[in-house]
C-alpha cells in the first residue's frame, strides 16, 4: 500500500495551480503539522496498517520544502515501523526553499528521492508562470541534491505555454538533460478553474504535434517514456509511487485537501487548513462501484505502460479491443492490453467503453 502526505502551503501561488495550496496561512504551519501526526495516526490505527506494509511515501503540495524539516522528524519516526525495506520515499521541493540543511535532513530521515518544480530554464517564461524561483536556484537545487545522495531526482518541465515553440521546449530539456537528474516530468500546460490562467485560453498552445516531437526527442536523449507525462533514465527510476496508483492499490492520504483510498471507498479530510487544524479526522466519503473501478483502471492502465487486464473486458469489449488490435492501436502480451500511444488512451478506453 501507498501513503500520500499533503503540504497545503507555498511561497506564491503559480497562475495555473489548482491544487490546495495557499500563500497566507505561514502562522498555522506548527498546528497543521501537529494536527497532521494525529490524522496520520488515526488512520494507521483505523485501517489496521500492518507494520511493514508501505511500500512507497511521496510528500506533495503545495510546497513541502516550506515546512521546516524538524516538523517532519515525528512524521517519520511515527512511520517507521510500517515502511517495508527499501521503500521509496518521494518529496516534493522548490528551489527556492530546498536549502542544504532541508535537504540533507531529509535524506537523514529516509527520504531517497525528490521532486522539484523546476518547469523551465527560462527566466521569462517563470515570470509569466508565477514561478517564484529562477534558472540559477533551479540549477543550484538539483546539483545539491546529487551531491547530498539522493537515489532518484525528477524535474518538471512544462510545455505549451504561450510563446513556447519546439525550440524553446529543447532549450528547456537540453538544461535538463546536462543535470545529474534520474527522471522527467513533462507536463503540457492545463487551463483550470481557480486559477489566474482561467478564462485565458489564449496562454495555451493545443498543438498535438509539439507533443510527438517532445517526446521524441526525450527518448532520443534515453529518457523512457512509462506514462502521458513521465519518462525515467532506467527503468529503475521509474516512479514506483505512481504506479501503485495505476494498479489500484490502497492508499491513505493525510493532510488538508488530501485524498484517500481504502478498500473501494475514496476519502478525504477537509481542505481548509483552519477546519483541518480543529478536526483532522473529518472526512467525507465517496463508495466506488465496480463500473467506476473498472472504468479508472482502464483509464489508468491505457496512460501507463502497467497495461490493463484482458480478463477486465467484457465479450462485447473484447470485440473492440481486437479492433484496435488489428489497427495497431493496442498490443496483447502475457493476457495483458496495453496501449502504444498514451496520447490516445482516453479516446481509446472511451470507445471500447462506450
């Protein structure tokens, strides 16, 4: 099973985050954190988490690397004796904010792989994404990292954005490809509600092609596509995290605006730090049927290089897939479906669906 800790605060607010985060509420990091370990706690207690049975922590945001690294000490002594051997142990951090000593104490406390938000090496196109750090931190952040020890280190890079063009995009990854980094995130820019990007389409370039010629060009540079947006140097770099949610497996999620999954049943604990901080273990629940799971693994598996089930399928869906088959969309291997464009995998799994 998956644990999942949330860190709602940042240093500012990037114009397309959607994500729970807030840049106002610094005076309540001691209270969220200690209101975090009695949540973490609760759960473990509640769901009956046998020791030894994580198998993989990742720290999201937000920003974790805003919250002092001594807050973080309980957290992993209370996790501990969960944790199988080995397990991988992902955070998130900001250049800005991933000092040395954050760092290395949180390579102390068993943290072996981070995260950071570079998403360009351009100093403009940081600015016009609210981005608060610049290229030289960015730089700075990930070479400190290798030095410190870290197994595995991902950068994220974003692309069509306004003005991005395939040259800028392999300036962008040219950057990152010169760094001691293990893995790639290359998201394409998604305009959401809340955001200051919203009702401003014109900042996001829809361009299909870009996207082929992006992901050519990572894997011409060994980088390995797994998923849409994820590409590891070897496969053993690949995110095991994320791929526990691609096999549906269990997974607690602790934190304000964090999400849960137990047994078929989705939780999540309040998103406003405030309501969060006066009661952690106050959740809402959403009862997942066996059309919704089955319909998310489809979903998931056609993203990803896991692949989905053959035995999932229905007859009348089997029909489909043996169309798709034919057409050279899907591949069949060892009684498993798996999708050779993970740009299509949402059309794909619609249509047998449908």
């Amino acid at each position: 099973m998956l644990l999942y800790i949330h860190i709602p605060f940042c240093d500012s607010k990037c114009f397309y985050c959607a994500f729970n985060s807030y840049t106002d509420r610094f005076h309540l990091k001691s209270e969220y954190m200690k209101a975090l370990k009695k949540q973490l706690k609760f759960d473990l207690n509640k769901y009956d988490i046998k020791h030894n049975s994580i198998e993989t922590v990742f720290i999201g945001g937000g920003t974790p690397s805003t919250i002092k690294h001594y807050e973080y000490e309980e957290v992993f002594e209370i996790i501990k004796p969960y944790l199988v051997e080995g397990a991988e142990i992902t955070t998130e951090a900001n250049p800005n904010s991933a000092s040395q000593v954050w760092l290395e104490n949180m390579n102390k406390y068993g943290v072996n792989r981070v995260s950071f938000g570079v998403q360009s090496f351009n100093n403009d196109k940081l600015k016009f994404l609210g981005r608060a750090h610049n290229v030289n931190s960015a730089i700075n952040a990930i070479q400190r990292a290798n030095s410190i020890g870290f197994n595995g280190i991902n950068c994220d890079i974003i692309y069509g954005v306004q003005g991005d063009s395939i040259q800028s995009i392999k300036s962008d990854l040219d950057m990152a490809f010169s760094l001691p980094i293990t893995h790639l995130s290359a998201y394409s820019l998604t305009i959401e509600e809340g955001t200051k990007f919203f009702d401003r389409s014109s900042v996001k370039i829809d361009d299909e092609d870009l996207s082929y010629e992006i992901f050519d060009y990572i894997d011409k540079n060994c980088f390995k596509q797994y998923e849409i947006s994820n590409f590891a140097r070897d496969k053993k770099y690949e995110s095991k995290h994320n791929y526990g949610y691609w096999e549906y497996k269990n997974y607690l999620g602790i934190g304000a605006g964090a999400v849960g999954c137990m047994n078929s049943r989705r939780y999540y604990p309040n998103k406003s730090i405030e309501e969060y901080i006066s009661n952690p273990t106050n959740y809402e629940y959403e009862e997942l049927s066996n059309d919704d799971i089955k319909t998310e693994k489809i979903l998931l598996g056609f993203r990803c290089s896991n692949g989905v089930e053959k035995s999932i399928f229905t007859e009348d869906e089997m029909i489909k897939v043996n169309d798709l088959i034919e057409h050279d969309k899907l591949y069949l291997n060892n009684e498993r479906v798996y999708n050779k464009n993970f740009l299509l995998s949402d059309e794909l799994a619609l249509y047998i669906l449908s």
